[in-house]
C-alpha cells in the first residue's frame, strides 16, 4: 500500500473508508448526485433570485430548506450515534467533538458574503452550471482557488 493508500487522518478524515470500491461501485455517487441536483432545480435551491430573497429577508423558502436540512442533520446524528449505525461497508462510523475557534466566525463570514454576492453555494454550483448558467464556472473556478489558498496559508492563520 503507498503512503497516499493507508493515509487515514487530516486530509481524510478519521471516517475514511478502508476499503478501495471500484469505478462502477462509484456510479451510486453519480446517480446519487444527478438526482439532488436534479431536487436543487426543481425546488429553485440554485435559484439566485430565491438566494437574493433570502439574504434580504424577504422569503422564507431558502430558510425552510435549510432548517429542514439542519433538522435532518440532528436527527440523523442522534440516531447514528444512538443505534450505533454502521456505514454500508460496515465500518463503525465515528463522530469526533468539535471545538470553536473564532476562525470558524471570519471562515462564516467570507463564506456568506461570497454566497450574497453569487448566488452561489458550494454544494449546487455543478447544478446551476448544468441549467446553463456557465458564468457561474467563474464561481467554481474561485471556490477552488480559493480552497487552494487556504490550504497553503492555513498553518500561518488562526486556529
């Protein structure tokens, strides 16, 4: 096994799966994925205009979806954690605790004004790019450069 193979902690995470799937196991991802972005359109998720309502408070629809995606979240760990509920390859899956710093405040921040100003989350931009709003690559292309940036200056920030 090369060093990238068995390395199970930082950049994977304490979770990472140990066992190696295939490329077609790895379709389940794919259809998994047409079909949220396929909910993120019809529910008008990526919808800038929903976005620019929500951040001038003046609808409630963005604030629902992710209160019931908070609310899903909770119960969804509270189970995990209370079934002892494994993952499907039957690995036992382990929540960490987390500890607040203030970076997780300015990383917020940043994050919010960069969505105010796009329109854009992380999670939809493939979906808002698949409906034809190819500007947004523009997004894609700075949430990874920008991912990139943190990744080299992060030992020199706050923690």
């Amino acid at each position: 096994m090369s060093n990238l193979e068995n390395k199970n902690t930082d950049s994977e995470g304490i979770n990472a799966s140990h066992k190696k799937e295939t490329a077609f196991a790895n379709l389940k991802y794919l259809i998994v994925g047409i079909f949220f972005g396929i909910v993120f359109v019809k529910a008008e998720i990526i919808s800038w205009f929903r976005i620019q309502e929500m951040f001038h408070l003046q609808s409630f629809h963005m604030y629902g979806v992710i209160g019931s995606a908070v609310a899903v979240g909770v119960i969804s760990v509270f189970l995990i954690k209370k079934l002892n509920i494994k993952t499907l390859q039957g690995e036992k899956i382990e929540i960490q605790p987390k500890t607040f710093n203030k970076g997780q405040i300015y990383g917020g921040l940043m994050f919010g004004f960069g969505w105010a100003i796009t329109g854009a989350c992380p999670g939809p931009l493939f979906a808002q790019i698949g409906t034809g709003a190819t500007v947004i690559v523009v997004t894609l292309v700075s949430a990874i450069a920008g991912t990139w940036v943190y990744g080299l200056l992060k030992d020199k920030l706050p923690h």
